[in-house]
C-alpha cells in the first residue's frame, strides 16, 4: 500500500466527515497500522444516543471508498456515553488510488 496516499486519504476522510456530521459526530484517528492495515478511529458527540450507532460510524468507511480506499469497520467498542472507538481493516486500494 501507498503509506502516504492513505494517510492522506485517512485524514482529508475525516475531515469530510467531521464537517458534515459535527456536532452530532466527531471523529479522530488514534492509530493508523499500514503494516498490518487498520486504523482506530474515536467518534464522539450526541450521536451515541441514537438509534443506528453502527450506522454513523460505517459512514466513514463509505466516505473513504469514494476517495479509493477499500476499508470496513471491523468492531466498535462504546468507552463511555459519548465516545466510541471505531476498528477499521483496510482491504485495499480501489484503481489503485497510489
């Protein structure tokens, strides 16, 4: 994989996110593996209340595959009321976005 390209993608996908989900939802990365091809993302905010919760945080995953990274949640674990910890697996790269 293309450590640059995907930390980049990573990032620019957050920010997309965070701007049109905040203040419902915030995310930010904790943890990006290359080797290994995961990230840890926290999402926080009122969303957690909400039914769907699995939903907000898949959304991310849909954001990065527009931008050409193939990336699925793998598990969330809730922290507390308003924080979550979302686990990504990177499947690959989609017309190898390199």
């Amino acid at each position: 994989m293309c450590p640059d390209f995907l930390n980049k993608t990573i990032s620019s996908s957050i920010e997309l996110y965070n701007r049109t989900r905040s203040p419902e939802a915030t995310a930010r990365l904790l943890e990006l593996d290359e080797k290994r091809g995961f990230f840890k993302v926290e999402f926080t905010g009122s969303f957690c209340l909400t039914c769907g919760l699995r939903d907000w945080i898949e959304d991310l995953a849909y954001i990065l595959r527009s931008k050409g990274v193939d990336a699925v949640l793998e598990e969330y674990v809730e922290k507390d009321e308003f924080k979550i910890i979302g686990s990504f697996k990177i499947k690959g790269l989609i017309n190898d976005g390199c």
